[in-house]
C-alpha cells in the first residue's frame, strides 16, 4: 500500500486538522507537568479520540458501510439501556424513557423516507435521545434531577475536561465537535442524510450534556471517548465524500519542485533571519509576557488571565499556556518559549499567505513585516496572523461558517481586528448566490455569519468568566491617556506642535526628538480628533455598502477603516499598523495595481517600529534629527498616503468599480506546477465572482 494512498489524504483534509492538533496539546498536557510516558494509558485513550473519528470517517463513506455502523452504534445503545431496566419512576429522568423515544423515532424515520425533511428530523431526535439514554447514567444524581444546563455547571464542566486534558486541547474537542454538528456538511451532498442527522442529534444533546455536567467527569473514559468518535466518524462522512473523489493526481505531481522551490528558499531565508534574532531582547512587551506566562502556568488558564489583568483578549492567554508547558516539557526558558512560538507562527503565516495567494513575492513582502514586528522585537500580532489570513480566504471561497469561527478567534487573540469586522460581516451577508434573497434565506445567512462566533466567543466566556474579558476590552477603549503611542500619525504631529508651541504645559522637545504626551481624554479638540475618525471609517462603511458583494471592495474599505484607525484616532501604538500590512498584501494579491500601495504600507510599518525600537528592540544609538525630527517627517508622509488612498476608495468619483477589482485575476488561480484541474476549476471560480459582482 502506497504512502499516496492512505496516508497523504488524511493530511490533506482540513477537517483533520484539528483532530491532530487535539492530539498534540493533550499529549503536551499530559506529559509536561508530570513527566508522564507517551505509553501512559492516558494519553492512548486521549489519541483514541481523533484516530477513531478519522478512520471512521474514511471506512464509512460507502453508502452500505454508513448505515450499517449508524444503525449498529444506536441499536448497541438501546440494547445496552434496556439491560440495565428502569432506573427512576419520573419518565424524564429515566434513561429507559429516552430509549424507547428513540426507538419510536427510529422507526418514524423509517417510515417517512419519502419525505427527506421529515426523515432527517426524526433521525436527528432518535440520535439525540439515544445519546442522553446513554449519557444519564453518567449524570451525578441519575434518577433524581435532571441535568439542567446554566452557565455555572458549564463553566464547571468545561474546567474539569480543562484538568484533564488541557485548555489547549479543550478548545480543540470543542472545536471539532461545533465543526461536526453545524460546520460540515456534505458538498454537493444532502443534509438529509438519515445516519448523519442521527450522528448530528446525538452529537448535539452529547454536547449540551456534557456543558450540564452530566459526562465532563468521564472525559477519559475509553467507552466514552470511542463512543463520541465514532458519531464524529459519522456525522463528517458524507462531508468528506466530495473530497475522496477528486483526482489528486500523483505524488509527484503534488510535489512539483518548480512549485514548492520558491517558497522553500523563503522559508530558509525567514529561518536564517529568525536564527540571528532569536534572542534579540525585543521591546519592553516581551518581559510583561513572559511574566505572565509564569503566571497562567502557575495559577492555571482563568485565575492566571485574572491575575494579569491586561488589555489582551483571553485566547492569548490559551497560547501563553501552550508556550509555557512547552518551554517546560522542553527544558527551556519562557523568554526562548515565547521567541520561538513567535518563529512558529512566522512559518504558519508565510505558509498560509502563500498558499493562498502563490504569490512569492507579495508573500516575502509581508513576511518582512512579521519578521521585524514578531520575531525581532517581539509583538505579539503575529499569533492572529495564521487566522485572519485563513479567515479571509474562507470569506472568499464563501465558507461563512468557517470564516466566522475563524474571524472570531482572530478576535480574541487581540482586539484590534474587530475594527475591520462591521466590513467583512458586511459582505459576508450580502454575498449574491444567484436566487433571489428572500427574508428567510436572509436570516440564515446572518445565523451562519454570527452563530459560530458567538459559540466561540460563548465558550471562552465559560472558560475565562465574564468580568476579566470585558476589563480587558474596558482597558483598551478607555483607559489610553496619550495621544500617540509612538504611531507616526496625525496625533503625533499635534504631540510635535504641543512640545513646540506649549512646552511649559506639555513639555519641550528633548534634544528634538519628539516624546509622548498625555492629555485628558475630555478635551474638546481630543474628542475632534475621534470625531474624525469616526467620520473616516463610516464613510469607508458606507462606501462599501453600496457595493457590498464585491469582495475585493470589502478588503479595500475594511483597510481604508483601518487606515483610519491608525492614521486619525488617539492612543494608537506604532504595532498597530500590522493588520493593516496583511489587508495591503490581500488588496494587492486581488488586483495587481495595488501592489505599490502594499509596499509603502509595509515600508512605513517597518520604518515606524525601527525607528521607535530598532532592530533588536534597543532605541538607535542616535537622534533622527535633520533639523526636525525625521518621526514627524514619517507621520506627515502617513497622514499624506491615507488621504490619497482614502480618497480613491470613497470618493463618489471612484476610478474603478467592483468590476475592474474583480477582473484581476489572482495569482494564484494560474500558478505554474499546478495540476490543470486546479487551474481550471479556479478559472471558473474567478469567471463566476466576476460574473456576479458585475
């Protein structure tokens, strides 16, 4: 049997992803603080998890092989509640009850097979109430009171699978589980699938009963984890069916060295550049995080974010934890933890820029920015790179559900890409599908962009609590003092016209160079400079509203509103501009043109961070003065740039329209060593957005 065979499509499938990476944190939970054997029984239960789901899902794509392991999975759980009889007087709380409800929609389902609708329905109640028949006798007081969900008991039940397995790899199982019930399914396929409803039911009841403490003590328990792998297994089979049957064609063509060469040699020249600065000190940051590493490692996930009290969203804290029991199990210092998690995440993002766009050089472009902002002087940023990226290539492809899980975590890594969300949640509702949108199909589409994220942002309430996340958003929105954190925008030539014209007040230049300065957040003319903002991004807002189901308008406005953002408002840091840098290189991979405009946003984010820190995070050894200082030069360039840019984008007389941004076809729609099927399908792809952004 050829490795090409069985092996390589396991990988290739993303829905796998998360299965391996559960695998992985539940490994370097386990082994970290204890010192544990990878052959310790826990661990082997914890991998019986993803290998049953991925090998069942694969095993069962077969019509006959689906239902054959769907109807024996239900059918053992009923025979295995009937032999254990009546085990409470009161119907709710008895799991013979719920049995026999499923028993009865079995046959419902069955009977209604006409009727797909129906018939899915029906197996979705059978799935479900097998699974709380199953899951009642888990619960701590079986037979008395039924599991009742609120958000302590959720809170509590997603603590101890935490203590079990990980933060790290509970998001994973929650992740992949959301993924099976609502995220998946079968393209071009039928979401009337009777088994798969079945798996789906059972999945979702599984899911509420858990959260209601009913089997969060049972994590590693082995019936358990197979059980829950097996409707995994089943609810994504028909899902990956689509997949199984593309000609992927051989190995060698896959691995085409004309192909991979040139992102391979930038790889080695990111590592190279990644070796020289590994331990280059960074900015001031890089203390306060590993400080606070220490902190979640020793006061664990929720009291250690408490406990730091920062402006970070939660789930950076996810990846200090993650950072930190691998510099433990490592032997390692947290310091070369987090610089070398920063190196991880700079080979994540190159990857999945590149992939997306195959665009060598727009890609080394934006890995020069991650280069200087994360691995040298080690902002954080670069942990929502991967996902944002992923993000906007799932908007594209109009993977909504996806986008929305992804966009969300974006978002709870740090704050700053919400500011583009009103742009991208915008578009996503307003994406033509050629019928005509009716209220109904409307209401969908807004359940498919939001309820994802409000899952995720939901289950990192329960993890995190309520208080500390809205403290740390509070910190950001209201407790800036300072006009310019050193960001080379308008606000810092007002802190320049301060030192010159009201030294006395706010002090004078030292030695010419420009400094911070604090002002009341109430002054008149402070509340101007955010009232500009505003004025900026709604204009951005509303120029994309009128042309909302363009993509490639959404990526222009949203960085337009970003701009703004950086280039008007107060309290603006000089990292900040980051986000934009990804925005520009998206803007440029959709229409080549942009491409200018992409290198000066890069250009001056680098020349920002470099002159404020240099390049190991150490200030220069010099004044950049030339007569006046050259930072002042820098902001007047930036204010400058965006008002040209801005101007292009929301001015009523526009030179281009949706059709002229979609025209551009992407580069990687007719990269070289590419397989022709591939090429062909992304020409149709592109002759189809561009057919009806028209």
């Amino acid at each position: 049997m050829s490795f090409s065979g069985p092996v390589l499509p396991l990988i290739r499938e993303r829905r796998n992803w998360l299965y391996f990476a559960f695998g992985a944190a539940a490994i370097v939970h386990m082994i970290a603080p204890a010192g544990a054997s990878p052959a310790d029984s826990r661990i082997v239960v914890a991998l019986l998890l993803p290998l049953t789901a991925v090998i069942v899902a694969r095993l069962t794509q077969r019509d006959m092989w689906h239902r054959v392991a769907g109807v024996g999975l239900i059918g053992l759980a009923l025979v295995q509640t009937a032999r254990a009889g009546s085990q409470s007087p009161q119907a709710l709380m008895d799991p013979l009850f719920w049995a026999l409800t499923a028993t009865i929609a079995l046959v419902a389902s069955t009977a209604t097979g006409r009727w797909p609708v129906a018939a899915a329905l029906t197996a979705a109640l059978a799935g479900a109430a097998a699974m709380v028949a199953s899951l009642l006798p888990l619960a701590p007081d079986v037979g008395s009171t039924f599991p009742s969900l609120t958000p302590a008991t959720a809170r509590a039940a997603v603590a101890a699978l935490s203590q079990q397995i990980g933060v790290p790899a509970t998001v994973f199982l929650f992740g992949f589980w959301l993924q099976a019930i609502a995220i998946d399914g079968p393209r071009g396929g039928r979401r009337t699938e009777r088994v798969s409803a079945a798996a789906r039911g059972a999945l979702g009841a599984g899911l509420l009963l858990t959260l209601a403490g009913a089997a969060a003590g049972n994590a590693l328990n082995p019936a358990w984890i197979l059980v829950l792998g097996l409707l995994l297994g089943l609810a994504e089979a028909k899902a990956r069916t689509a997949i199984a049957r593309i000609d992927w064609g051989p190995l060698w063509q896959r691995a085409n060295p004309a192909h991979w060469r040139p992102i391979t040699l930038l790889l080695l020249a990111e590592l190279l550049f990644a070796l020289l600065l590994l331990r280059a000190p960074g900015t001031g940051d890089v203390s306060f995080f590993v400080r606070w590493s220490d902190t979640i490692l020793t006061h664990g996930l929720a009291e250690g974010y408490r406990l730091n009290d920062a402006e970070y969203p939660p789930v950076t804290s996810i990846v200090f934890l993650l950072v930190a029991r691998t510099a433990l199990a490592a032997s390692t210092t947290l310091f070369l933890g987090v610089k070398l998690s920063l190196v991880a995440f700079l080979f994540l993002a190159t990857v999945c820029f590149w992939r997306w766009t195959s665009d060598v050089l727009l890609t080394a472009l934006l890995a020069s920015s991650f280069l200087v902002s994360g691995v040298s002087l080690g902002y954080i940023d670069l942990y929502f790179a991967p996902t944002l990226i992923l993000s906007l290539w799932a908007l594209q492809r109009r993977r909504l559900g996806l986008f929305s899980v992804l966009f969300a975590v974006t978002c709870l890594i740090k704050w700053q890409p919400l500011i583009i969300a009103p742009f991208l949640v915008l578009h996503a509702v307003s994406i033509r599908s050629g019928a005509e949108v009716s209220r109904p199909s409307l209401a969908a589409r807004w359940a498919l962009v939001v309820g994802p994220a409000l899952a995720v942002g939901l289950l990192i309430l329960a993890i995190f609590g309520l208080e500390p996340v809205i403290g740390s958003l509070y910190k950001v929105l209201f407790t800036r003092t300072y006009l310019s954190g050193t960001a080379f925008n308008f606000s810092w030539l007002v802190t320049y016209y301060l030192h010159v014209a009201h030294p006395e007040q706010y002090g004078p230049l030292a030695d010419g160079v420009v400094t911070l300065v604090h002002v009341g957040r109430q002054l008149p003319w402070v509340q101007l400079i955010r009232l500009a903002f505003v004025g900026f991004y709604l204009a951005a807002l509303w120029r994309l509203f009128r042309d909302r189901a363009s993509y490639a308008m959404a990526i222009e406005c949203a960085l337009a509103g970003y701009l703004a953002y950086f280039v008007v408002n107060v309290g603006v840091h000089e990292n900040h501009l980051f986000l934009g840098t990804v925005l520009a290189a998206a803007a440029a991979a959709l229409a080549a043109g942009k491409r200018a405009r992409a290198l000066l946003i890069v250009l001056m984010s680098n020349l920002n961070l470099i002159t404020v820190y240099g390049i190991t995070g150490a200030p220069l050894g010099f004044a950049p003065v030339v007569g006046i200082d050259v930072t002042v030069i820098f902001a007047a360039v930036n204010v400058l740039l965006f008002l040209v840019f801005w101007g292009e984008v929301v001015s009523p007389r526009t030179l281009f329209s949706s059709r002229t941004l979609e025209s551009a076809q992407p580069a990687y729609s007719r990269a070289p060593g590419r397989p022709d099927s591939r090429r062909r399908r992304s020409s149709r792809y592109w002759r189809k957005q561009r057919g009806e952004n028209a």
